[in-house]
C-alpha cells in the first residue's frame, strides 16, 4: 500500500514538473533563449541609422559640432538654428547669443520636442554640448549640433573656460610614452537591465537615464597619474598616436562601430572606460554613446589642449595655435 501511495502521487506531481520545467528566468521562454537587451537595442541602433559613426556624422553628412560662423553669416546661422544654452542661468545672463534659450541639461529632451528646426547645443567649451548632442541624436533628434569650442570660441569675452584649461602636464610625465599601442583584446557585450523587450523603446529609456545623469567626464591629471586605474582609449589617428605621444598603456581603438564589433574591444566591467581626443569634444560624443550602451564611461576633460597643449607635432585643433575665439556679438540679461 505505501508504494501504491508513492507512485500515486509521482503521477499527480508530473504534469506540475511539466508545466514549470521551463520557466528557467527571463532569459528562457517556451524553451526559446530570449534575445539579450544590448542585442536588441543596438540591431535597431544599425537599422536606423543610429550606430557610432553615424552620431559622430548623420545620414546626412552632418558632423556633430559646427564652428562659429563669420560675422558676415551670422543671419542666417542664427536663422537656422534652434540654440539650446546649457550653461548656467548667472553665466547665460551675463553674454549669450542672441535668439538662444537657457536650458537645463536635464531637460534637453523635452526642449528639443518644442523644435521643428535643427538644434545648436552651447556650453562653455563645446565638450558637455557634445555629450548632450550626442544623447539628443540617439533620441531621433538627428539634426543636433554642438557649437565648437563652445561659448569660448565665440567672442573673447567669453573664451576664459577655454584659456584657463589648457597645460602641459604630460609633457614630463614618466606615464607619457611614444611606444606602440597595446594589442587591442575582445570582450564580451555589456549587459543592460530593462522590463522593455523593444530596441527602440530600450534605446529611448537607456538615452533619458544617461540625461539625467549629466555629463560623465574625467581630469587629465587622474587619468594621467593613475592609468592603471581606467580602461583607456585614445582616439588619435595612428600617426598621432605616436607623433604626439600618448597615456602610458591607451588602447587606439579607432575607429569603432556596433556593425563591425569594433566596440567589443572595449571592457565592459572596467571601473571607468576613459576616451581622450584633441579637445575633449569627440570623446564626449563617444562617451555618452558608450554610457548608453551599458559602459560606465566618461570623457577625458580638455583632451590633448588639457594634457600637452605645446607639443611640437600639433596641425589642427589647438586652442591658442589655429583655434581663437572669434569676435560675434554676445548679448546680456
């Protein structure tokens, strides 16, 4: 009788091991391994035009930053432009551009719906504009550009930001070197949590969380005096990358995209994925792409104009060598 009883109740306990042998988490269901959130959300990111490369120049050939203009195209730059000032309230009433609205970083979004016309983003010294270029183009907005050089670049009145931030601290440094760069290594993909199972609607969620939480950057002197503590990346041509030197131990990944993998030689569970270029302008671009996609990453503040703004191999991009500010009007209050 007690074996009956066991095998009895064997009978009634397998339809239920039936029914729950596949819920085996969020990864599985009715035995199909579910598509991972990063998958999704980057295959839609390629579909529409939305990969790395085509944030740092549109579909339409448009490179995310624009320069001032001459004075005598100064109409119609103004004309053309929806100016979204991201600098602080006392700064933007002291000298701003005429026709530009005061914006909070946090509430470039919502700003950018209220448009019809292509977006200029100003700050002080274009790299935070980048950043929130960058976020605004992902979000569909594609026509957004950042004002090169930012508000420095404008008018000398307002060039300080620019002309306090440029040194030379690398110059003899024992972690500046001239050497090869590292043999670059493959990752695996980041892994985002998300309840949405849509790439676009997982794109849109990932960009609003990296808005609110404002520009990542980083200073030079840490990452310079402790590069064994990020993951870093220069975004110097190959011949830069000697010619000027460079962090002791940077990878050159470069250039890098979703479609061709490019990306995955960054580390995901690295501490802090640092990117430094001339300015501090395209890095701020690709960081803020990077932290979309799951990496904690930030932009090396003031790039090379930061690190060795006298060195003898710079052509273009030095601010006080071929970059000045120009002399546009700026208005107050």
């Amino acid at each position: 009788m007690k074996k009956l009883s066991i095998f009895l109740f064997g009978l009634l306990l397998l339809p239920a091991l039936l029914f729950t042998s596949c819920d085996r988490g969020d990864d599985v269901t009715d035995n199909v391994v579910a598509t991972p959130a990063f998958e999704l959300m980057t295959d839609f990111m390629i579909e529409n035009n939305l990969d790395i490369d085509k944030i740092l120049v549109n579909a339409d050939g448009e490179k995310f930053v624009v320069g001032a203009p001459a004075e005598a195209d100064l109409p119609a730059f103004l004309d053309k432009y929806f100016i979204m000032d991201i600098r602080s309230s006392a700064d933007f009433l002291t000298a701003h551009i005429e026709g530009a609205q005061n914006v909070a970083f946090s509430d470039i979004l919502t700003t950018a719906a209220t448009t019809s016309k292509p977006i200029l983003v100003v700050c002080y010294t274009g790299q935070t504009a980048c950043y929130a270029t960058a976020l605004l183009r992902l979000y569909g907005y594609a026509h957004t550009r950042a004002l090169k050089w930012g508000m420095s670049g404008w008018n000398e009145a307002t060039s300080g930001p620019w002309n306090n931030n440029i040194g030379n601290i690398a110059q003899n440094s024992n972690n500046w070197t001239y050497g090869a760069a590292p043999a670059n290594i493959t990752f695996e993909d980041p892994k985002i949590s998300t309840t949405f199972t849509d790439g676009e609607l997982i794109l849109k969620e990932r960009v609003e969380a990296a808005v609110a939480a404002g520009f990542k950057g980083v200073n030079g002197g840490d990452v310079l005096n402790n590069p064994g503590g990020y993951f870093i990346n220069n975004y110097f041509s190959e011949a830069d990358y000697s010619g000027f030197g460079h962090i002791s131990n940077a990878y050159r990944i470069q250039p890098f995209t979703l479609a061709d993998g490019g990306y995955k030689s960054l580390d995901p569970n690295a501490n802090t994925v640092v990117t430094y270029c001339y300015t501090g302008q395209t890095s701020a671009v690709l960081s803020a792409v990077l932290n979309v996609l799951g990496y904690n990453a930030a932009s090396l503040k003031f790039g090379m104009n930061g690190l060795y703004n006298d060195n003898p191999s710079w052509k273009t991009n030095q601010w006080g060598g071929d970059s000045h500010p120009k002399s546009l009007p700026v208005l107050a209050n």
